[in-house]
C-alpha cells in the first residue's frame, strides 16, 4: 500500500433562505464539524448572508475562508475570480482538510456554488463533492406567506425576473403559479406587466423570507418606485 | 380575563425527500416535542412514506393518528376522507394538543397538506397554522443525481408528467430545465415525447431520492415497459 494523501472533501450546503432553524440536521452537523467554512461575499467589506444564517453555529477552531465574487456581467472578471476562490479551496482540500462551501437556499437552484460545482469538475476531478440541499427561498416564502405553490396537475415555473419581458410574459400566461426570483431591480417594470395581465391581486411579495428582516407585502402597488432589497421574490398564482 | 380553552397549534411538517438528516432542525425539533403526529396513509394496510422517515424520532408517548386518503379520482369520496381528517385532527386540538401533520418534501408544492390546509381555513378559521417548509424531491434528486438545476438567467419548470401532452411538449420546449414529476404511470408516453424532442440524452431519472431505495438513472433507455416507483421524477436539462 502506498501512502498516497488523501485530498479532503468539498462539501456545498444549502444553509436555507434566513432562518438558522431551517438548515438540515445533515448541513448542521457538518458546519460544526468541518475545519473550513467557504462563504462567499461580494466584496471584501460587504457581510456575507450565508455566512449571517449559520455563523452562531460557527467554532472559534474553524477556518472561515472568505472568498470573493464581485457583482458584475464582466465574464473574465468573474472567472478570475471564481479561479482564486477555487484555488483557495483547492490548497486546504491537498492539506487534507474537509471544506464546506455554504450557499442561502439550496446550492443547485440558481446559487454561486454551481459555477464553482464546474470548474472543480473541469480542474480537479479527483475532488470528492457533496451536495446538501437547502430550503430554498421558493419553499421558504410560500410558508411564510402562507400560500400553497402548486397541487394538483398544476405547473410552476420559477424564473429570475431580469430574464426579459417576453419571456415573462410567455411564462406568467402559460403557468398557474409563478415564483419571479430577482424582482428589485426591475420591479417596476415587472409591475406594470402584472397589471397588464390582470395578475397585480393575485401576487405577493417577499423578501428575506423567515430572517428577521423578511418583509412580506400582500399589496404590491405600495411598492412601486421603492427600493427593494436583492434577496426578494414575487409570488404569483392564478 | 375569561379562561377560554386554547386550541392547539396545527403544524404541516415537510419531512424532506427520504433521508431523515435532510429533516430542518425545526422540524425535527417539533416532531419529537408534538403530542400527536398527523400521519398520511393511502389505505389502512399501507406503509406511510413520510413516517418511514421520521418514525425513529418519535417517542412512546406520542400519538401517531393515522389518517387515509384514498388514492382516487373521485372528488366525493377524497372529499369525505379531508373532512374526517380534518375533525380528527381537530378533536385533538380542541383538547389544547399540538398535531403535526407530516408530508414528504415541502408542505406547499405538490402536497396532500395543501388540502389540509385549504379545509382548516375554511371550516375551522380560528386554528392558528405553521408551516414548517421541507427538501423537495426536485432539490434532493438534483442533489443525489450531482445535476444543478437552473443559474444565472435561466428557467425552471416544474410540472406533474400527468398534466397533458401538448402542455408537457410546450414546457419541455420553452425551459432550459424541467423537472417531471409523477413520470411512473406515463412514463413510456413522455419517453416517446422526449426522444422526438432530442431529450433522451439530457434526461435523467430519480426515484425515492436520498433514502435506501435511492434509484438513479443516467440511461433512461433502460426504463422502457418497466414499471416503475410512484416517487420518481425526470430531471431534463438542455
């Protein structure tokens, strides 16, 4: 037998869309027992939301690695970006360390860690990783906001809102229940299709469901021209 | 101050996707403090797969209340069998006891608690509800299966593979990613759809997602003329 060392494991946990209480027994005991924590933030001052849910969690023993994706469209800024961060995690996975990449909501339904999910798979292979899923903001919401999403042979589309006005207006005629990820930055707009469409009562409004600052707005008119924080959703069902 | 009985609490629990780690924290916290446990069952002979998952969690002392719902179409006798389930449960909230209803993955989409819960406001306003949101089988199978669902700009849908061909060809066309549910009593059908759409080969097949009967499926080929769990689904990924 050779004494080949052994590469710790990546780990992406869903740490849920805002309540500590609603991570998995599985992504509890992990966090606790890992030796590194990956938390994703925006830029080097910014406060990172998944690290927010889970850092009461968090042992003075741990590494909390902190790694950066700027917000922008820029391709190549981002994929330099996404290349250290990989590099960053790939250095204490060879020590042997097991690292856990935490995510809000469920790692593969529009998070970050998907695009670091491809390039270990295209730069590491011989990485082990594991998915936990998380509660996502979908599911989150409609609890909160107490609204069934689907039953029935009914069909749910989820969509971030900045996919373009004809595709959400294709979506929003042919679903009977959509959930618009994404709404701040073009809530207005959205709005007005809602209302075009005859869909402004049958929406609601949420945003940082189940953390202490969620927000839910039943009347979505009141919103209009207001500044809407980044982690909110519409739901809307016919 | 008039000494009114309280009602209990009604809690509709997701129980996640089969692991019972894949449990919220909050979840496993109120199943193992609740005095009765709302059970779903198909019929009186039938195993229960929400309470094959937590049944290690509940104590002696607990209430299990078994209540059946016939796996039918007809809306009287499914009809007859809520109410009965609604007043069982509501006789032991009368009693000031707590009742939590469990179901597989999340209480609000694709769930018999919808019903439930549909019932209660109607028949039994005063009942105070929580929702105690659980993984889905879409986010525990993409999990298992190791595929990411949807990032960035891209759609989602998620639709019962009952709900009609035409329906079904319109959504596999408009998505980047579509998540089948219910694929066991059709399957042969949407695979005919899907081979005639150039799918076959961006489909795969979960069932019974993250529990000891986990079954995944790269080559759906295999699946043809063989029948198949009812908790299964497709995920199809252009």
């Amino acid at each position: 037998m050779t004494n080949t060392p052994k590469f710790g494991r990546l780990y992406g946990i869903g740490v849920g869309p805002g309540d500590v209480d609603l991570l998995t027994v599985k992504a509890y005991r992990l966090l606790q027992n890992v030796p590194v924590i990956g938390v994703p933030k925006r830029n080097a001052r910014a406060q990172s939301y998944a690290y927010s849910i889970v850092k009461g969690l968090t042992r003075p023993n741990q590494e909390i690695l902190e790694l950066i994706f700027p917000m922008t469209k820029d391709v190549d800024l981002l994929q330099s970006h996404w290349e250290s961060a990989a590099d960053a995690i790939f250095q204490r996975l060879l020590l042997g360390k097991d690292v856990a990449f935490i995510t809000e909501g469920d790692p593969f339904l529009y998070s970050t860690f998907t695009y670091l999910f491809n390039l270990f798979r295209e730069k590491y292979p011989d990485v082990s990783i594991d998915v936990v899923p998380g509660i996502s903001s979908i599911n989150g919401a409609a609890a909160s906001a107490m609204l069934p999403l689907v039953y029935g042979d009914r069909q749910l589309a989820i969509t971030p809102a900045t996919c373009g006005i004809q595709k959400l207006r294709d979506t929003l005629e042919g679903f009977d229940t959509v959930v618009l990820l994404k709404v701040n930055s073009v809530f207005d707009d959205v709005f007005e299709l809602l209302d075009e469409l005859n869909l402004v009562d049958k929406s609601v409004f949420v945003s940082r469901c189940t953390s202490p600052d969620e927000m839910i707005v039943h009347d979505i008119r009141k919103l209009r021209g207001r500044k809407l924080d980044y982690l909110s959703l519409l739901i809307i069902r016919k």
